[in-house]
C-alpha cells in the first residue's frame, strides 16, 4: 500500500483510491451523493483531504454490513461541523443500526425456511404460499397459483389503414 507522506494534506483521487481500496469511480459516486467531498485546484482537478480516507473506510464497512447509502449519508450529516467519524461515532451508530440489522436477518431466516417449504411443495399456491402471498393478502380473492386478473371491455375494432398499391408514389 503506497505511504503518503504526513506533509501531504491532500490526497488525489488516484492516491485515495489506492489507500482506500475503492476504486475511483466508486470515489467519484461517494462524492456524488454527499458521502465525502473535495475541492477542485485550478486545472479542475480533484483535492480529497486525508480525513477522506477515514470516512471512505465507515462507508465502506457501513456498505458491507448492508446500510443503505441514504442511511449512511444522513449519519454522516449528523456529524457536528460535517467532521470525520470517531471510533465512538461507529459505536453509536452501529448500535443504532443493529436493531435494522437483526429485524432484516430474521426476514431473511424465515423467507430462507419458506423458500425451502416452497421447493419442496412446489404449488405456489396463493392460498398458502408465502412466498407468492405475504401475510395472506390475497387469500381473499380466491386460491390458485395466480392473481385473478380483471376483466377488461373488449378493444375497439381496429380501423383499417389505407395501404396504397404496389408501384403508387408514396406521396399525393
């Protein structure tokens, strides 16, 4: 991994790319949506602070554990004075974001255990399939395996077009 001298406060996005892992279109991205920001030097270059490196690093771990960037962005706008998150920061957050997270492994447990209910039966009925019919939402309407389907007025007989004959000019 390249070493940035401690002289440098500013990194481009190539040498933050290379320290952060992250490729510099997912770089480009990130700033896109608010996540990190640079200035740009006269020749309309990019100049990423170092404290970059440490927001690219929570966004990214952030990212891995499944937060959602517009979650993520509004921790970091929570920040005081847009700062670079803390070690104490990651622990607040992640501790809010843990409820989130055990609330969707158990959604995706028992879609796992249908999933193999559903294969083993095979019917996707929507009677009874979860799968097909969360929380029995059209056990209503009737069973089988598809939505009844609306039935819908007949179409208007098309109007034939006006085809002209082979050799005409195609223009009056």
């Amino acid at each position: 991994m390249p070493q940035i001298p401690e002289k440098i406060h500013e990194l481009t996005v190539g040498q933050l790319a290379a320290r952060s892992g992250a490729a510099v279109s997912a770089l480009h991205f990130y700033e896109s949506k608010g996540l990190i920001s640079s200035r740009r030097t006269s020749g309309n270059q990019r100049r990423f602070s170092r404290d970059a490196l440490r927001r690219v690093a929570f966004v990214r771990a952030a990212q891995r554990v499944g937060i959602p960037l517009a979650t993520i962005r509004e921790a970091l706008g929570e920040l005081p004075e847009g700062r670079t998150p803390t070690r104490d920061d990651w622990a607040r957050l992640s501790e809010a974001w843990r409820a989130e997270l055990d609330e969707r492994i158990k959604q995706l447990n028992r879609l796992r255990d249908h999933l193999t209910d559903c294969i083993g039966c095979g019917c996707l009925s929507l009677d009874t399939c979860v799968l097909s019919n969360p929380d029995d939402v059209f056990g209503e309407s009737g069973s089988g395996s598809r939505l009844l389907v609306e039935r819908r007025r007949p179409a208007s007989p098309r109007v034939p077009q006006r085809t002209r004959p082979q050799g005409e000019p195609c223009c009056d």
